[in-house]
C-alpha cells in the first residue's frame, strides 16, 4: 500500500503542475487581450517615441541610429562617435518590440480603412501593443511562481488579479515604457528559479537566469541592481550549498553588461559613457544624484502624486504578508524584500526619482510586482475578512488604473506649473486631482476633444486620426472574442485545477 502511494504521489504533482501550466496560458490570454481592449495605443513622451524611432529604424534600416528624430525636432539622445544619432536608451527594448512594428507596418497599416497617411500612427500603435503583452507574460509568471512555491491555485490567481489589476502593471500596459519588460523579465527569472519546488537551485539553471538578468541591462542599465539581489536570494535559500549556482549566476550576467558596456565604447567611447544627453529641459542635469534622500523617500512612499501606495494598494497587504513568504519559500521572499528595498534608495538620491512625464512611481513597478509576491500566502492563510479586505484593494487600485488611462497624463502634467517647478523640480503637491478633474470635464463635455486629447484609447485616437470606423470595429471585436474565449477556457480549468 505504501508503494502505490509512493507512486502515485509524483504522478498526482505532474498532473497538478499540467493544470496550473494550463491555467496559466489561459490567464496570460485573459490579460493579453484586456490589456489590448484598454490600451491607449500611442506614444506621447520623449522616451517612448524615442524607442519608438530606434524600433522603426532596425525594422526598416537595420541600424539604431534615428535620424528621423532629429528631423522631427524629437530627438532626445547624443551623437555617436561616427556623428549618427542615437537615442538615449540601450536598444534592448527596441529590439524586442521589433515584431510588433513589423506587424503595423507590414500588415496593420495596409488594410481596408487605413489612409496611406496614418501608416504613422497605426506602427505607433501597434508598437505600443508589445506593453499589453509583456504586461500579460508579467501577470501569468507572476501566477506560476505562486503555485511553484506551493500556494493553491485559487489564491494564486486572485493575487495575480491584483498585481493585473491594481498595480501600475495594468497602467503601464498601455503605453510604451520599458517597466512592462523589466517586470516580466524579473519575475520570470523569480519562476526559474524558484518555481519549482525546494531543490537547491542547479547550477544550469542559475547560469541560464543570471544570463537573461545581464542582457536586461540592455534594455535598461540600472537592471543590472537586480544581479545581486537574485545572487543573494540564491544563497539565502540554499545557504553555501549554492555558492556555486550564486557565483555561476554573476559570471553569465557579465555577458550581458560586456555586452552593454562594449556597446556603449564602441558608439560613445567609453564603457561608462550612455547615450543620454548632459541635460534636457532648462538645461537640467538629470542623470545625476543630487535628490536629497529624504525628499526621494517622501515622493515614492508618503507624496500624493508618487506614492506606491496611492498607486498599488495591494502593497498594503503585501508588506503584512512578507512573514508568511519568508516561510514558505526564502529565496521568493528574499527578492520581494531585498529588490525593492535596492531600487528605493538608488532611485530616491536619483536627479529624475519621479521618472519624467509618467503616471505614479514609474521606477518602482518592477519592484512593486516583486514585492507583491507576498499576497500569495497571505491570501493562502488569511480568513475571509482579509479577502474582504484583498478585495477592496484590489478595487481602489483599478480605480487609480482606470484613472491613470481614461485621459492623457500629458494633458493634465505638461502645463507650466502643475508637474513641475519653473525649475523643472517636480511638485511633491502634485496628484492625480488633475486627471480626476479631465475625466470629469470629457464626461460631461458632448463635443470632441483635439486629436491626443480627450479619451485616451487606441480607437479613438485612431478613428479621429482617420482610420475608417468598420476597420476598428473589426480589430476591437477580434479583442472582444479572444477575451471572452480566454475568460472561458480560464474558468473552465481552474475549475479543473480545483
């Protein structure tokens, strides 16, 4: 008797693991095309077009130079050593987004509907869709990390439904800013090596995880902080047992930043030297550390306009459940508490802590997600005032979302004055009261906003820039199907799960 049970014990784990594998693919479906159905769907800030541009350039020319930045009065970058243009962001997120403005130039852009003059503005969109699904792989690593480190099925995907839900990770999924890619890269390494089960961590794959943590640098350089803190959870979990894995897991992140930093020689001259311009607006220095600590603390925990918590209230919950993870699985708990931790104090003394025209405290959403890996054994354990209260803050922080999205941040922040100083100092006063207010004005208002004012979603935008009505009608009805598919393939194997 003991050896069938024996027996059948791995076979009952494999068929487990099967349906939250399952589960999970539906769920990234799920989020995929809500986060398509609620994109805005267009680029508005310099980073954003200046990634934008890069993405344009290797699909069409198959160089990161962007002379039509320069052409266009929007360039925001240097020149390189040979005299090209540059934007000022490593290309990594350029690179990745290149399938998305193939699909805009190559097959959006020519369909019945589409003036040749809008070519523009459908590529613009179409990039900005890459957001919606890195912003998915996101939410669904986020959900098999839960269930790898043992919380059931049902808990899992309720705190995935916060983070989705009422975190930036929802706002940011609808337009065109690294943080999306950052986050999915980060609890995705979080899943390899952590997701499965209590094995010390093999030396493979900690190679195979430090590799994908270097070459996020090139997407953006300060991912490189997250290399120690993963090295660190690798030893907190397996103790001197994984001295190996942890040293293996920084020699392949090297390759990654060699790679950055040779990057940067050969096109700027030095190892150190990035493509960012020495100042921007009002001949401001931005990329130095001169934000008193305590001002940058204040803006990301306690300001109105920045705070983590304003923005992400399932972090209330999070930081009261950090206990219970630490007890379930250290390694997931050591990056939940030590990434964040390292990315408030490197970006509170940062010249630019508030993440120049953005929605909340844009530095902060990878570490937000990672931090929110606490939900999971806090809603596993907790009794059911505390899904009462899971459920509240998983409302107020769709509200916020929905807030963030109903209009344009830059409507409401580019004004003298309301974002930033005559100093160009962002306003610690400032808070989400001016896109509350436009959200109000546009509901009352019956006539039509400008074009890139008003409501800001991709259809709108697209059928005032001339896009036929039919043509939207059809890409947002495939949307509509594919959610609803989606929605019935979830429930029906969670159901299974269960």
């Amino acid at each position: 008797m003991l050896s069938s049970d024996m027996q059948s014990e791995p076979a009952a784990n494999g068929t487990r693991s099967h349906s939250s594998r399952r589960v999970g693919l539906w769920l990234f479906a799920a989020f995929q095309f809500f986060y398509l159905l609620t994109s805005t769907g267009r680029v508005r800030t310099p980073d954003e077009y200046n990634t934008l541009y890069t993405t344009e350039s290797l699909v069409l020319r198959g160089s990161t130079a962007v002379p039509q930045a320069v052409q266009l009065h929007n360039f925001y970058g240097r020149y390189d050593v040979h005299g090209q243009p540059r934007a000022a962001y490593t290309p990594g997120q350029a690179l990745l987004c290149t399938p998305w403005y193939a699909l805009g130039q190559y097959l959006l852009a020519r369909l019945p509907g589409v003036p040749a003059d809008d070519t523009d503005l459908v590529v613009a969109f179409s990039s900005c869709l890459s957001s919606a699904t890195f912003s998915a792989l996101t939410v669904a690593f986020f959900f098999s990390l839960l269930v790898g480190i043992g919380t059931p099925s049902r808990p899992s995907l309720f705190a995935a439904a916060m983070v989705g839900l009422g975190t930036p990770i929802f706002a940011y999924s609808g337009w065109l800013f690294s943080e999306p890619l950052s986050a999915a890269v980060f609890v995705g390494v979080a899943l390899l090596l952590f997701g499965h089960g209590h094995e010390p961590t093999a030396v493979r794959t900690a190679s195979i995880a430090g590799l994908v943590l270097g070459l996020a640098t090139i997407v953006r350089p300060t991912n490189g902080l997250a290399i120690p803190a993963f090295a660190v959870a690798v030893l907190v979990r397996d103790g001197k047992a994984a001295l190996r894995a942890a040293f293996f897991l920084c020699a392949t992140s090297a390759i990654g930043v060699v790679a950055l930093l040779a990057h940067n020689a050969l096109l700027f001259g030095g190892p150190f030297e990035f493509g960012y311009p020495a100042a921007a607006e009002g001949a401001k220095r931005l990329n130095t550390f001169d934000t008193p600590l305590v001002t940058g603390l204040y803006g990301f925990l306690l300001s109105p306009g920045k705070s983590m918590f304003v923005f992400a209230p399932p972090l209330i919950l999070a930081l009261a459940g950090l206990r219970r993870l630490w007890k379930l699985e250290r390694g997931a708990a050591t990056v939940a508490m030590l990434f964040p931790v390292t990315y408030l104090f490197f970006f509170a003394r940062y010249t630019q802590w508030e993440g120049g025209y953005c929605v909340g405290p844009r530095y902060m959403v990878p570490a937000i997600v990672l931090l929110c890996f606490a939900l999971g054994p806090m809603l596993a354990e907790g009794a059911a005032r505390m899904k009462k209260v899971a459920l509240l803050l998983l409302v107020l922080g769709a509200f916020v979302q929905c807030v963030s999205l109903a209009t344009s941040f830059m409507e409401d922040e580019v004004p003298r004055g309301r974002y930033y100083n005559a100093n160009w100092n962002y306003r610690l006063g400032y808070s989400l009261r001016g896109q509350i207010d436009l959200l109000w004005k546009y509901l009352a208002s019956s006539e039509p906003a400008r074009l890139g004012l008003g409501w800001d979603r991709w259809f709108v935008f697209l059928h005032k820039g001339g896009v036929s009505a039919a043509t939207l009608a059809v890409l947002g009805l495939c949307m509509v199907v594919g959610f609803g598919i989606s929605l019935a393939g979830l429930a029906k194997n969670v159901r299974s799960a269960a």
